[in-house]
C-alpha cells in the first residue's frame, strides 16, 4: 500500500506534493517535510483525487480559509452545487467543506472531487443520519461503511465526532445555549439513546486503518465547541479538547495526518489562551478554527464579529480558519454571503499572517499604498482583495475614464484630498526622492502564494464554466499557477 504523507515524510521523502506546497508557500521542500513528519502540519491530499492543487496546514505556513458548501433538502441542486464551488475559488478559499445533507449527497460529492483544485471536506455523520433515518438508529457498520465509500469517491478530510463521550454530556448542563455543533448533538442523541459511549470514539482504530488506505486527514470536531460568550473555555469543552489530544496521538500512530477543530464563540480576552491550550494538548497539531465570534450581539454582521476573533486566532497560532457569512444563525447564505464572507476571512488570515511577520506577507500591502499614494487607480483596483468591488465602489460616483487619472476621489473631492495636499506642500526634490524610490515588486516577494494578488491561486483549469457571472468565468480572471 501507497504510504500516506505522514508516513512519507517519517521515513525521510519528499513527495511530489511536498514539493508543489513548498514552491506554492516559497518555503523549502525539507522545510515542509519536516513539518509533516512531525504532524505539525497536514497536507490533505486523497490518492484518488486527480484534480487536487496540493496546499498546508500548519501554523507555521500561510494561514488558510475553509468555505462551507452543501445542499439541504429545500434548496439547491448539482449546478447551483457546482457555481458554490466556483464562488468559493473566485474569492480565495483554500478548502470546501461539503455540508449537504439533502438530495444526490453522491453524485454532488463526486462532481465536486472531479472539478474542485481545493481539497474537499465532509461530515460523514450527517450522510449517515439520512441513511439510517434518525440519530439513535445509526449502527457502527454504517458508519464506517459511509466512512469508506467517501474515502474512495476521493474526500480529502473528513470532520470525526470522536471527542465527545458519554461522561461529557452532564458538564453542558449548566449552559446557556447547551451543543450547537450538529454532529455532537446528533452524537449526544445517540449516547443518550442506546446507553452506549460514543460509536466513532468505539471504532476510531478501524477510521484510522480506512484513512491511512487513501491518506484521508482527520479534521477532529469540537462537538462542545461554546455557542455564546458565557460558554466558552468551560468544562465541557476542555473535557473534549482532552479526547482530542488522545484522538490525535492514534491517528498519528496510525501513519494518518490530523488537525483539530475548535471554537466558536469566545471573548477576546480569552482567544489566545484558546490556541495556546490546543497546541499543548494536542501536540502541535494545526488548529482549524470557526471564527471565533467575540460578541453574540450582531445577527447579521457575524462574518464581522467572527472575523475579529480570526485575525487574532490566527496571530496566536490558528492554522485554518473557517469562515462565517452574515447569514450565520439566520439562514442559508447566497452567492454575495459567501463573497463577504470570504472576503472578511481572506482579510483575517492576511493581517494574522502580516502580524506574524511571515516573510513577505506585508508586500502586498505596501504595493498597493505606493499605488494609492501616485494615484494610480487601476494598480489600486488590480491589488485590491477584491478588484470588482473596489472598482465597483469607485466608479459609483465617479465612472468616466478621465477620473481614473484624477488626484483624488468622491470622498474629500480635488480641495481637501490629503494626499494631494501633502504632495503639492512636499518640494520638488523630496517629491523626485519619493517617486524615484523602488516600488515593491510583487513577482519577486517571498510571500506563500496567499499572501499576494490574486486571491485564487489554485490551478483552475478543470472547473466546468460558471455561466452569468458578471465579468464572465471567475476562474479565467484568476489564472492557473
């Protein structure tokens, strides 16, 4: 059997995806190689998904973004599946997670693997729920028989509820909004029901022997993540990040790659501590966080209020994060949440990176302020996060071609721009020294791929086309590597 890239990387060798990582983050291939072996950083990659870009994990690489996806009984079907999956390239995701708990769960699933150039996540407890028709009438053959069959179609890591145990459930009592995670509480329901501990924590060997087979990575789920600023870092939480630490020492011993899950909503007081407690517990093992929201106050600006708790996350150490919409706690987000939403994260996870001094990582940033401070708008609209919408603002109030030379904007008008006032006090020769300086160039910046415009760097070719987009297909915009 294929080793899996853990095992690879113990016994000294640096795979092809390995490789492609280490070009894609301007890091050595030994460097990544290292990290993997030591399970500090995870590179999701199943054998049998052909259409994979390779990307990291780890706290010590680029921080990444996961967008969730997925059907629901109601809504959407295999095309409007498909252009979620253009949208979340488009803007900069470096994984998916497929939620889809309603029709064609398989042939959505596969659709995505054959096209997707960003590693595929899934839940396999909520396929097994529409199998077995209700939490309590899951079986640990179907579970693992689910496990299985996604491991085959080419899912590249898959969110295990292991960490939840029976002796856990009476520590939630005393809280405010009880489990909000679904796979912990469909995992509750069963522990309550047939009297039994936790059926994924009972055959974790087996998962393990399923995902070394086709390198699957664990992404361990945080079933008693806190749902509200009063629950967080309580008992129950740490109880389970305890089980995690457990669960990672197996997997790892099983030659399978892993990450852990956390919260949630947490205060920013406490965000750090958070990290720090995870990466003790389970060995350094890349932590994969949602948000944190830092205020429970906000329906419909949460894709804000997590992306605070993210930015820090990720300057503490946070390895991916997850992100929010501002349809969180209130509906089904469309085409422009999801925009937002990665939008706030891409935001998050460049001003973690820029914290932490990774190298490179504030190029970008300078790169467009030498364009901001010349007036150089379409360089401004190029460099943007997201050219469309800065481009889109701008010519709001100000679209003819002759404006995209003008010293100013609609904000001040041509009297009170700062900019230009500045620059005309300025003396000639200061101004010669100023222009004659060297912009920064971003083609030669040791930036991780991520880290530089444009935000979708993964190769894209294999996607099908994504019809009545605004400006045509979104993949042509962002070119393949």
């Amino acid at each position: 059997m294929a080793q899996t890239q853990i095992q690879a990387a113990r016994d000294g060798t640096v795979t092809p995806a390995m490789e492609r990582v280490a070009e894609r983050e301007n890091r050595g291939p030994e460097f990544v190689r290292e990290r993997v072996a030591a399970g500090q950083a995870v590179i999701p990659a199943n054998r049998h998904h052909d259409a994979l870009d390779p990307m990291i994990i780890g706290r010590e690489f680029a921080t990444k973004v996961n967008a969730n996806i997925g059907n629901s009984e109601t809504t959407s079907d295999l095309e409007t599946e498909l252009e979620k999956l253009h949208t979340a390239v488009h803007y900069g995701a470096d994984t998916v997670m497929d939620l889809g708990t309603g029709s064609d769960l398989d042939e959505i699933r596969e659709a995505h693997i054959e096209h997707s150039p960003i590693p595929l996540g899934t839940v396999p407890l909520y396929e097994a729920v529409k199998r077995a028709g209700s939490p309590e009438d899951i079986t640990k053959d179907l579970l693992l028989e689910i496990i299985e069959k996604q491991a085959r179609q080419g899912v590249d890591y898959m969110t295990i509820h292991a960490g939840i145990l029976a002796e856990h459930l009476p520590l939630t009592d005393g809280r405010k909004t009880g489990i909000v995670s679904r796979g912990g509480s469909i995992m509750a329901k069963w522990m309550e029901e047939n009297g039994e501990q936790n059926p994924l924590y009972q055959v974790f060997d087996e998962i393990c022997e399923i995902f070394a087979e086709h390198d699957v990575t664990f992404s361990l789920g945080d079933s008693l993540r806190p749902g509200c600023l009063a629950d967080a870092c309580d008992e129950a939480q740490y109880a389970e990040l305890d089980t995690l630490g457990e669960l990672t020492r197996i997997g790892r011993d099983h030659g399978v790659q892993v990450m852990v899950e956390g919260p949630g909503h947490v205060p920013m007081h406490k965000v750090a501590e958070n990290i720090e407690r995870q990466q003790e517990v389970c060995d350094g093992a890349p932590f994969y966080v949602l948000g944190p929201l830092v205020t429970d106050i906000a329906p419909g600006y949460d894709h804000i209020t997590s992306a605070i708790g993210a930015a820090m996350a990720a300057q503490a150490g946070a390895a991916m994060l997850c992100y929010v919409t501002p349809k969180e706690h209130l509906g089904l987000p469309e085409e422009e949440d999801v925009r937002d939403g990665l939008a706030a994260y891409r935001i998050a996870a460049h001003a973690g990176d820029v914290g932490n001094e990774r190298p490179g990582a504030r190029d970008w940033d300078d790169a467009l302020s030498e364009a901001r401070y010349e007036f150089d708008w379409r360089e401004q609209f190029d460099l943007a996060l997201d050219p469309d919408r800065a481009r889109s603002f701008h010519d709001q109030t100000l679209p003819e071609d002759n404006y995209k030379e003008a010293r100013f904007c609609s904000m001040c008008g041509a009297e009170f721009c700062s900019m230009r006032i500045d620059q005309d006090t300025r003396d000639i020769g200061e101004m010669e020294a100023i222009e004659g300086e060297e912009r920064t160039d971003l083609e030669s910046s040791p930036a991780a791929d991520v880290n530089r415009p444009p935000v979708g760097t993964h190769q894209s070719g294999n996607l099908p086309p994504m019809a009545d987009h605004e400006h045509g297909d979104p993949l042509e915009e962002t070119g393949d590597d």
